[in-house]
C-alpha cells in the first residue's frame, strides 16, 4: 500500500507545462505565496524582492519584506502600493476580483500552478524561476528537488504498517475541521509513509465525532501558523502544549489509539503543507514523529 502510494505521488498525471515568459529585468518583484518566496531564496534570486504575502515567513528574513496581505484575501490597494515591476502569485491567490484588478493594472503577473506531486513541486520550481529569466538555475533547483524526493519514497516503501493519521487544520468552536482525500495534508502524510485516516472525504470538512471514531487514527497531525493569534484561534492556544491538552480532551479523540497513546504531533505549517523546497525535508521530519510516536 505504502510502496504504491508513494508511487502515485511521483509517477503522477502528466502535469500541463507552464511557460512563463522571462522578465530579467524586473527589479521589484511581488511574490504571493509562502511556497512561492521560499523558491526565490533557493534560487538565490531574493534581492529582487520588494514584498511579500503574510504566508511568507519562511526564511525568516523575508518577514523584514512589506506585506501585502493573505495571500486569498488581498486588495488591489495593498499589492499595487510596493510599487511591484513583476507579480509572482500562487495559483490560489484570491479573491478573483481582486486578482481581476490586479492584472488588469499592466504589471506582469505569473500564476504559478500548485500541484500535489513531485513533479508540481519541480513545475513550480521552474515556473519561477522562468519568470524571474534564471531557468538554468531553475533547472538545478528542481531537479535536487526531484532527487530528494525520490529518495524519501524509496526509503519509506518498505513500511508494511503505516501508521494512520488524523490532521486537523482547526479545532475552532469545538468543531474539528479535517484534512481528507486529495488535500495537501493527505499527500504529506502518504509521501512521509503514513495512511490518511480519513477516507471517503476529500479536502479539508468539518468532521464528525462519529467519523473520528470510526477513523480510529494512531496520530494526530497539527500545524504550528508561526502567528501567536492564528494558532490560538485555530489550535485554542498559542502553547502547544495546552492545545494538544485540549485536543487530546476531545471525547471523540479519547476514543481512538492517538487519545489513549497521547500522540500529537505539530509541526510548521509552511514546511508541512508548501510543497516546494522543503517537501522532503518535511516528509523526513514526519516520518520520524510517527514511527517514534508511541
């Protein structure tokens, strides 16, 4: 099971070229997307930044950048105030009428594509390296990507009992909001040798105590947003500590081999669930959090 999930994630649907024309010039470059601005830096290509969306915190001297906004809840006002010569946008950059605005103002904008396999992440890698005029460096990049990658699947092929694994992207109100099938969550958790304890339910839904039980998860995987506001909204606290407390005191979790084995695992949200230069990394990280859980 295990050997033909991690198969899926590198041997994927043929993944649609993006050809993004080259703007060497550019000098003012915008980039929306947290996964999107750890690209530039490992392209080495960070001094062309202007700003940043608020998903950018990694690496930690692009939080010195102006920030523009979420990356799905930007206004034209904020993006066009740094004065950007190039816009380098992940693909779920938002809203469309702001998006709308934006392109319509003249200023090159490349839409990067965001795709939950190795190759995404090395289309990703390209696609921006393509607009920023550096494809050679681009090429590079991508394909140590690509190596790592598959060097993380041929090591955990061999798990004959995955560990099956709860992510809850929110505990807001009492309510925990999940990630199933196909969401980014679901594919870190197969890539790192692990099963998603939801099946049946795709992206990420508000769950239902009965469906927790019925999931039966050995581990529960949350993010840590970096943000003290964000992770007390979404965890119930910014200390980990007091919000794996509270999760594990959850009755539908207390029913299930995680709650009885107290096993709760955070990790950074921009390296668990970004998909680009720390993917495997990432993957590694996972997978010795679970096989080392109780």
């Amino acid at each position: 099971m295990i050997r033909a999930a991690l198969a899926a994630f590198l041997i994927a649907a043929p993944v649609a070229p993006a050809f993004a024309e080259g703007h060497p010039e550019a000098k003012k470059v915008l980039s929306i997307g947290g996964s999107i601005t750890e690209i530039i830096y490992a392209l080495g290509e960070e001094g062309r930044l202007v700003a940043r969306d608020t998903t950018s915190s990694f690496p930690p001297e692009a939080e010195k950048l102006p920030d523009v906004g979420y990356v799905r809840a930007l206004s034209p006002e904020g993006v066009l105030s740094v004065g950007p010569d190039l816009i380098i946008a992940d693909q779920g950059a938002g809203p469309p009428e702001a998006v709308s605005v934006i392109k319509g103002a003249g200023i090159p904008y490349v839409e990067v594509p965001d795709t939950l396999t190795a190759e995404g992440i090395a289309l990703k890698v390209t696609t921006v390296a393509d607009a920023l005029g550096v494809p050679e460096k681009g090429a590079a990049l991508s394909g140590k990507i690509t190596e790592d990658l598959a060097a993380v699947a041929a090591d955990f092929s061999k798990i004959e009992k995955p560990k099956k694994v709860l992510f809850i992207l929110s505990l807001q109100g009492g309510r925990i909001m999940a990630g199933g099938e196909g969401s980014s969550a679901d594919a870190i958790i197969r890539l790192a040798g692990g099963e998603n304890a939801l099946t049946g339910i795709s992206g990420y839904k508000p769950i239902t105590d009965e469906a927790i039980t019925q999931a039966q998860p050995d581990v529960v995987l949350m993010m840590n947003r970096g943000e003290p506001k964000a992770d007390a909204a979404a965890n119930g606290s910014a200390d980990h500590e007091i919000a794996k407390a509270a999760t594990l005191d959850l009755p539908a979790i207390q029913t299930t081999p995680a709650g009885k084995n107290n096993a709760v695992i955070y990790m950074d949200g921009l390296k668990l669930l970004g998909f680009g230069p720390r993917t495997a990394g990432a993957a590694r990280e996972l997978h010795d959090a679970l096989y080392k859980a109780p």
